[in-house]
DNA sequence: TATGGATGTCCGGATATCCAGACAACGACG
DNA sequence: CGTCGTTGTCTGGATATCCGGACATCCATA
C-alpha cells in the first residue's frame, strides 16, 4: 500500500464539533509526534494535568462556547498536520 | 471580475493562528451571515460583551493555550464555511 | 516479581473569565 | 437636528478554570 513515501498514515484532516473532537485530534497529533502528555505540557508551558483534561474532552465551557458561535454561523473548524 | 456565479465573495478558509485571527474570522463570518453581534450572542447564548471582546481579539489565556499546543504539534487551525 | 514510564483522576486554592448593566461614539436616516 | 441601531469599553461580582501535588492503575520489560 502507497508505494510512494514513508509510513505517514496521516489519518486526515479532523473536524472538531466539541470538546471531544478537539481532544481526540489533540492526542492523535500528539501521540504520532510521539511525545508523552509531560513532553507537551512542558513544551507548551502547561500543566499536564490540564493536557490530561484536554485530551479526555474534559475541557468545558471555553471551548464550548466558541463552537456554538461557529455552529451559528454555519463554519467549521478543521485540525490538520501543517506538513510544511 | 468573476463572470461565473454570485456575488460570493466567500473569502477562503482562515487560518487561525492567534485570538486575533479568530476573532476576525468570526467577524468575517457573522457579518457575512448579516447578523449583529447581539443577535448572534442571542442564538449562542452568550453575552454580547463577551462576543465582542472575542472579534476584537481579546480573548484570552485559554485560547492562546490550546493554540500553543497546537503550535507544538505543528498542526494548524482552520475555519471555513460549511457549505452545505 | 519489581521497577519504571505513562495516564486518569482527586483535592484546594489562586486566578482568570464571563456576565449584566451602563455609557459614549459613530453612522444612517427621518 | 434627533433618534435609532451598532459596537467598544468599563466596573463589579459570581463562577469556572488551571495549577501543583499526590495517588492508583496499566503495561512493558528486566
């Protein structure tokens, strides 16, 4: 399968409609950069705890409130490697 | 300019990078779909003022967050018309 | 078995956020 | 000019959030 390049199954753009989606994509990008939640955390100048939360779609109303003005307005909101 | 279609102006997917470009995306959108911002902060049930220190990118620690940890994953954010 | 890494989850408190309500400025339009 | 609609901004105060730290669990693997 896919005689080109590497391994990169790359499992597409994300569409995120809610808290979930946006932790579900987080961890799939995180996990194929193959970092731990520390890493990240550390990285992005957070605690992993809340990386932890995130990621579960524990996050709550921030979140939340942005995607039900982007449902309102009818757009989308997409997560996709930025392969440069 | 533009023989074919309407006057869809449309704009292109945005590219969110920061709470500004979020919030000016928003913009884009609600006055695209004709509606004030007390309108729209009605349908998403939420406050005008608070929509309104969104499109001026005032919004916060929370994005900026999620936008860092996006940033680290080298993944990008995306808003376009859902198009239906 | 035991040791270590990774993750989910609980707690408590400092802090950021969101809301309601009000006001000023601006433009359109009668 | 006067009025209306729209938007930006301010002030409190109630509330949600994030953090550090800790613990249990699960899975490798020595």
């Amino acid at each position: 399968m896919k005689t080109s390049s590497e391994a990169h199954d790359s499992e597409g753009p994300f569409r995120v409609y809610t808290p979930a989606t946006l932790g579900a994509a987080i961890r799939h990008y995180r996990e194929e950069a193959g970092l731990s939640q520390a890493e990240l955390a550390e990285r992005a100048g957070l605690n992993r705890t809340y990386l932890s939360d995130l990621e579960t779609g524990r996050e709550t109303e921030q979140v939340k409130r942005i995607l039900r003005v982007l449902k309102q307005l009818g757009v989308r909101m997409t997560l996709e490697k930025a392969d440069w």
